[in-house]
C-alpha cells in the first residue's frame, strides 16, 4: 500500500509526492474459539457428522477432510462420513478448513472418536422356508430382510444335521429326508461387520413323495387268439423311479408276464386282461 500527497496552493502548481511503499498485506487472522465436533458413533455402517466449530469471523467457506490415526483419509472430504472395515481399532477426526477472501485459510481438527468398532447385521424381517415338506417336492428359502447388504450364504440341514452340498436358495428333500424336519442356517458376512448367523424355522416332518405318471396306462391291440397286446402310457415322470409291469387274467397275475407286451393264448379265452 502507497499513498498519494498533493499540495495546492493559489498562485502556486500542484505537485504530488508518494509515500514508500508498506510491506506486503498479510491475510486476515481467523482463529477458531469452538473446535469442530463430531457426533454419531464410530461404527461400520453408522454415519457421522462434523460441525464447522466457532469462528472469529462470519461468511466463511468450510472443506473438510476426515482422518484416520492422523493419517488422510482419500476421497472423506464432506461434512458426513461412513467408517468401513479399514478403520476398525482405529480413531478418527476431521480437519476444518475455513476460508475467506482476505482472510486465512485455518485448519482446526476435532477431537478423536472413539475407537471404530465392527458394524453390525440386523432383521427386518426374518427367515422363512416355503414349499411342502415331501420327497421330490422343492422348498424355497426366503432369507428375510437384511440391512447393511450382506453376502448371504445358506446351507441346509435335516434334524439339525448339515446336508452336503444343499447351499442354494432351494432344496428337494430326497428318500433320506422322510420323518425329518428341514431347516436352512443363514450366515451373513461383509468386510468390517461381525458375521451373524440365523436359523429359518424348520418345516414339518418331511413325508414320503408321491410317484406322477404322464397319463394312466392302458391297453393297445386285438383280444383275438395269438394277438399282441401292448402296454400303452402310465410312464413315471418322478425321475429316478423303478417300474414293474405285470399281466393278470380276471385280477390274477400271469406267471412271466412282466414286459410290456402280452400275447392271448388259449387260457385267456373267455377271460379279461390287465
């Protein structure tokens, strides 16, 4: 800064003298009477919130940055953050920068929070298993309503005992399973948070399955002597099922008539084929 002087006087010209110049303009002092506080509990999954503290002058402009241990924390530069895993057992804080044209900038940092803790897994709603507890018959599991997105992993059990390889979402209880009760265990897990583990409700005793047919068999061909009957449809759709045919003449079985043909022989006249 420099300042102008000039004389005047009447009968006399002007003339203008300029003083040395000053040291150059410091900025402003700011100075903070509040530090910055945080509220919110230091926990994965939680939210906290930094207030900008008190300041000696008004019509400031804040930026933020969050620290871990003293150490910067990349991208945490907003009012509000979100501790995750890498920040368990340690302390966090925040650095206020305030700043005004003329004025400052001034950092002022919290105090440090306490020591981040592992998130936690909570139900909105809970486990259910659906389906009918029969063999061949599928059940589904619902894994109930989850906060903070876990990674789900299931594994079925029969009367508490683990099923191998019944992982997925469903599961078809087998001949093995008849008069047990099915449950499924939930395990839910995620970087920072403490793994929980719940159990649906079980179902009822598991009964025996029912074998279905594409259609009931019937009987294809002439009943005259010497013709060949043959067994038509009745094929089980339930995969894995063992068949067995069997002719009988008037409800009797025919000794070796068990394929699924049948030739009329002079004992079958007069009488009715099954």
């Amino acid at each position: 800064v420099t300042v102008d002087v000039t004389a005047t006087k009447s009968g006399y010209a002007p003339i203008t003298d300029v003083s040395p110049a000053t040291a150059a303009v410091a900025t402003g002092p700011l100075s903070a009477s509040v530090k910055p506080t945080i509220s919110g509990t230091a926990q994965v999954g939680s939210t906290l919130t930094a207030t900008t503290g008190t300041w000696s002058q008004t019509g400031l402009t804040y930026t933020y940055q969050w620290t871990s241990d003293g150490e910067t924390i990349a991208g945490a530069t907003a009012s509000t953050y979100s501790p995750a895993a890498p920040d368990v057992d340690h302390h966090l804080a925040v650095n206020v920068t305030a700043a005004k044209t003329g004025y400052g900038p001034f950092v002022s940092t919290s105090n440090t929070t306490d020591t981040v803790i592992s998130g936690t897994f909570s139900l909105s709603a809970p486990p259910s298993i659906t389906g009918t507890a029969k063999v061949g018959s599928k059940l589904t599991l619902k894994s109930g309503t989850w906060t903070s997105s876990p990674v789900l992993t299931h594994a079925w059990q029969a009367n508490g005992e683990t099923i191998n390889g019944a992982t997925g979402s469903t599961y078809v209880p087998t001949a093995s399973d008849a008069g047990k009760r099915i449950t499924a265990h939930i395990s839910a897990s995620r970087a920072g948070f403490t793994t929980r583990s719940v159990k649906a409700p079980a179902t009822a005793d598991v009964v025996k399955g029912t074998i279905a047919t594409s259609s009931l068999p019937r009987i294809s061909g002439s009943t005259r002597y010497g013709s060949w009957l043959t067994r038509v449809g009745g094929d089980p759709t339930t995969s894995g099922t063992k068949v067995k045919r069997q002719w009988y003449r008037d409800g009797k079985a025919v000794s070796g008539a068990t394929t699924d043909r049948y030739k009329i022989t002079g004992a079958d006249l007069a009488h009715k084929i099954t």
